[in-house]
C-alpha cells in the first residue's frame, strides 16, 4: 500500500532525522576535544560519559517506554488528567534524577578506582557532566509529548538547534576551559533544550484546551 507507506515515512522522517541531530549534539564534543586538546583528553573525557548515559538507559528509559502509551490514550480521552499526567511524569523523573546526579557527583572519586590513577582528571569532569541526566531526562519525556501531539517537526528543529548551540558553546568554551569547558557545553545545551521544550510543551498544552472548550 503506497499510501500508508508514504504517510508512514512522512511521519517518521522528522523523528529519525530528529535522532540523528541528538547524536551528533551529544557525540561531537569528543570530536572537537580530540582536535582542539588531543587524544589523552578525549580519553579522560570519555571515562566520564558511560556514568551518564548508563543512568538514563537504566532509570528514565524504561519509564518513558512504560508511560508513553498512557500519554497517548490519555490525550485522546481527557485533556486534564493528560496535563495531570504530564505533570506528574516530570515530578518522578525530577525525584529520581536529581538525586542521582548528586550521589554520582558525591562519588565520582571511584572513577580511578575502575580506571586506574591516570584518569583522576576525569574526577570533576563527572561530577559536572553528570547534571547532563536530569536536564536530558526531562526533556525525554517532554519530545514524547510533543510526539503525541504530533509535533514531530517541532521535535526536529528544537534538536537541529541543539546541535548548533552544542557546536557554538564548544567552539568557544573548549580552547578556554579544556575538558571542563565540553562538560559545561553540554549541560548548558541540555538545560537550554530542556527549557525550550517545557515553553513549547505548555504552550501546545494550552492551546489544545482551549480549541476543545
């Protein structure tokens, strides 16, 4: 069926192009710290990220799989327990990534433990880029609900954005801070990102209850 396979792939191109611009902004600070600082700092930096991104996968990535199909009936069925929802989705993921971040910031000295004495650098870059997870969490849940809104195209430009702030801030942060300036981009652009999202969320939001009165 041509049709339905056009409207599938009319659909899914801004979520897959969306994809890959998050990629890119959460990737290129290697790329750029290898050529600004060199190989040694990309590995110290890189000793860093897993801690991040295994605390998403392992904490926010199961709860927005398991809510995201409520958000979507809901949505369907009642604006106000679909605003309700929302709003209680980001006070869990709140109570659980703040927190986090703050016990893996208090405990990022075991990473020369795992590593061994060489990567002791890689200390204060953790316990900076480890606030990346509630800022990117968040945000998870808020494009999810842009998703079911069927925002999809406004998920992408906010992510193409995010790559252009992310390159921006690493340009300019990374020859003057080093390791800690691609610490900094990156949670500055998610904190941003987040903040963008939350404005549009709200708007769409509202919007949509005001069209069904």
């Amino acid at each position: 069926n041509f049709v339905l396979l056009k409207h599938i792939f009319v659909n899914a191109l801004p979520l897959g192009l969306a994809s890959f611009f998050f990629m890119i902004y959460t990737r290129i600070d290697t790329l750029m710290l290898n050529n600004f600082l060199g190989e040694r700092e990309v590995g110290i930096y890189s000793a860093a990220t897993p801690f991040i991104f295994a605390l998403i996968q392992l904490l926010n990535v199961p709860f927005i799989s398991a809510i995201y199909p409520a958000l979507s009936r809901l949505s369907q069925m009642d604006e106000e327990r679909f605003t309700k929802a929302i709003k209680k989705s980001l006070g869990i993921i709140a109570m659980w990534s703040i927190p986090a971040s703050i016990g893996v910031a208090l405990l990022a000295s075991i990473i020369p433990v795992i590593f061994g004495a060489k990567y002791q650098d890689s200390v204060p870059v953790l316990r900076l880029l480890i606030f990346f997870v509630p800022f990117a969490s968040l945000s998870a849940l808020l494009y999810k609900v842009l998703i079911v809104l069927k925002k999809q195209k406004i998920y992408l430009y906010i992510s193409i954005l995010g790559a252009v702030i992310n390159l921006s801030l690493n340009l300019f942060l990374i020859p003057t801070f080093s390791l800690m300036g691609a610490a900094f981009a990156s949670v500055l652009t998610q904190m941003l990102l987040f903040v963008i999202y939350l404005l549009i969320v709200v708007h769409q939001v509202k919007k949509r209850r005001f069209s069904s009165i």
